[in-house]
C-alpha cells in the first residue's frame, strides 16, 4: 500500500479456507519492521471459524486473570452461533464504544451465549464477564405469527409485537422512546432517538436518490451547551461533512483509503490532508486504521453480532473520525449500521426491516447472517 504496510493472505492447501491475515511494516520500512495484525484463523469440518487468534497482540494480565488476545466460537447442529468468548475492555458496560489510550487499556475475559426459538430468531443474548462484574441480559421477544420480534422492553408477549411494526415488516420504534418513520419505498426516513415534552426533540433523518442508495444524511440533539447539527452528503468517492461548530470535512474515499481534508474548524492536533488506511478481517470488520507513515491509528475488537469490545490508539480526537467499522459499514448516531438497502441493530443481531430480495437466503428475513456472523457477512 501507499504507507509502505504490506498485508499478505495464507489459504489452507486442502479447503482454501482463509488461514492468515498478517499485517506488517516489512523490513527497511521508515518506521521499522513491525507486525501491525496477525490473524489466525482455525475451522471445525464443515467450515465455521471456532478460533481467531491475533498473533500480533500481547497476552495481558488483570486481577490475576490471563486475558489471551483470541476469541473462541461454539455452534448448535443447524450451525447458529451459540457461544462467544473474547476480551474486552474493564467495565465497558452495555454496548458501550469507549476509547482508550493502547498503553493504559486493561482487559478482561467475557463469554456471551445465545439462544434461537424453532424459527431461527434470536431470542436471548447473555453476556458475563465475572472478573469485572460486567454481566447482564438482552432478552428479544418475538411474535407468534412472524418472524418479527423487538426487545423486550418494547414487547412484553408475543402478542405485543406486531404493533410495532408497519405493513410492510418496518419496524416503528427502535428501543422504547425511540420511534422510527419509513418512506413508502420502506426506506428508512427518520429516527427519534430522544423525545421531549415542550421542547425539541433529538433527531436523524435520511434521504436516498433513485435506487433507494443514502445521499444524505441530517441530525440534531441538544446537549448543555445548545443544539448541535450535522450533514453529511454522500457522493461517488466523496463524502461532505458539516457541523454548526463550523467544522467542515472533505473525506474523499479509494477502496480502503480515506483522505480527510478540512476546509474549516480543523481539530487541533489533527494533520490535513491526511491518509487514513482501513484493514479488515474474515467477515469485513475493519479492525485496525493505519496512518500514511505505517503507524497504526487505532484497533478495535468487535462482539460476534456487532458492538465494540475493545477500542485502542493513539489519540481520542483522531480515532473519533474512524468512519468504516463493524462489517466494514457506517455506524450511525443510533447505533444502527446502513448496509445499503437496510439497516442492522447489533444490540439485538437483527435487521429493522424484512429482506428486500426476499427468501433467497431463507424464510426468516430478518436473522443476520445465518446467524452465524462470524463465519459470514452481508
């Protein structure tokens, strides 16, 4: 690549199933040799990942517990992820994307199970992580004539869950308070992530062009200091951005390099014109950025269903601006990933929306991936 890092791909000889992505500044490189990332992947027989292993990571040590940098996967006779350890960040909490400094970060071990009803819904993610007393429960309720469920705090019986959805399998609130509105093309309009009496509402809405593809994208919330405001407008290998603090942002976008070029309200410590690498694993997450010298920006560790485990770099601001993340998509101001044609709530592991291509990857249209994200993507 431009920065001088080199990644290069091992394939096992009797499957070809992918065996390694190493990541590496080679030698004579003018920050020195280094291994960025070092994935190593292991399958059961019939081809789901069961181990990844980042050779490239130290094992860490918190409260006499060894946390290894490797996640270990579990599945049922259909297949279905059913259990997921990995590390993750000290009382991160509940799907909670924080950032620290790599040089202070401690780690923990955490085990999530999941649990699916005969048709192949999600019903229950469990998640335990004793050594930091980070344990709770998402429980999905899932209605008794479809496929469509929402959590359980929205629906307390099957019975409950039709009402919030729309005719055409949109669903109309995403957590409670939080109403979402659909075009008659079942494009995604606007989302309400914040409601108030008397006073305005927080607020995302969307627009798309002719094939239904986002063009722009609009919020606004209010926080201690006023009402902050952003636009984003989508163009072939561009992005704008702007925000009424006055920043504005030309992301110009290559494959997997992205420049950022400020025209106004740059962040002070923050170069212009610079080059920002993403690099991806198995299933698209983009999991480390490098800068156009070769020196990594951040790394960022995913749960099996989306949602940041662990967030590391070497600065808060300038990882702030990391746009590719889980599946290598965007993830909105509510926390939902844009996929294209639908958007996907990883808290839950489902989509807000029935599959626009019907049942061409089954009957249940709205379970992400078979479930079983880890061996593959959307």
């Amino acid at each position: 690549h431009g920065n001088g890092v080199v990644v290069s791909r091992e394939y096992e000889p009797q499957t070809q199933r992918l065996d390694r992505i190493k990541t590496e500044r080679p030698a004579g490189h003018p920050q020195g040799a280094g291994v960025l990332q070092d994935l190593r992947y292991e399958y059961d027989p019939v081809g789901n990942v069961k181990c990844v292993r980042n050779d490239a990571e130290e094992t860490r040590f918190w409260r006499n517990q060894q946390v290894e940098p490797e996640n270990q996967y579990g599945y049922d006779s259909l297949y279905q992820l059913v259990s997921a350890s990995g590390r993750e960040k000290v009382n991160l909490g509940q799907q909670n994307r924080s950032f620290f400094p790599a040089d202070s970060i401690s780690c923990t071990r955490y085990l999530r199970t999941y649990t699916y009803d005969s048709g192949n819904n999600l019903s229950r993610i469990r998640h335990s992580a004793p050594g930091s007393g980070n344990s709770h429960t998402t429980d999905i309720t899932i209605s008794d004539r479809s496929n469509r469920a929402v959590l359980r705090s929205l629906a307390a019986t099957p019975a409950e869950v039709e009402m919030h959805f729309g005719p055409g399998g949109e669903q109309l609130q995403l957590q409670p308070g939080q109403a979402l509105a659909w075009t008659a093309r079942r494009e995604l309009l606007q989302v309400t992530p914040v409601e108030r009496e008397g006073a305005q509402d927080d607020w995302e809405y969307y627009r798309y062009d002719a094939r239904s593809q986002r063009v722009v994208k609009g919020s606004r919330r209010q926080t201690g200091s006023g009402t902050q405001t952003q636009r984003v407008v989508y163009l072939p290998g561009l992005e704008l951005r702007t925000k009424s603090s006055g920043e504005s942002l030309q992301t110009v976008v290559a494959g997997n390099v992205r420049l950022l070029h400020w025209e106004s309200g740059k962040p002070e410590g923050l170069n212009n014109d610079g080059l920002r690498y993403s690099y991806d694993n198995l299933t698209g997450n983009c999991g480390l950025e490098v800068d156009e010298d070769g020196c990594i920006i951040s790394a960022e560790e995913y749960y099996p269903y989306g949602g940041t485990s662990l967030w590391t770099g070497r600065g808060e601001t300038e990882a702030d601006y990391k746009t590719v993340r889980y599946s290598g998509k965007e993830q909105d101001a509510t926390g939902l990933y844009y996929y294209g044609y639908r958007y996907y709530q990883p808290w839950a592991g489902r989509w807000t929306s029935a599959d626009p291509a019907g049942a061409v990857d089954g009957l249940n249209l709205y379970r992400m991936c078979r479930n079983n994200p880890v061996t593959f993507r959307d």
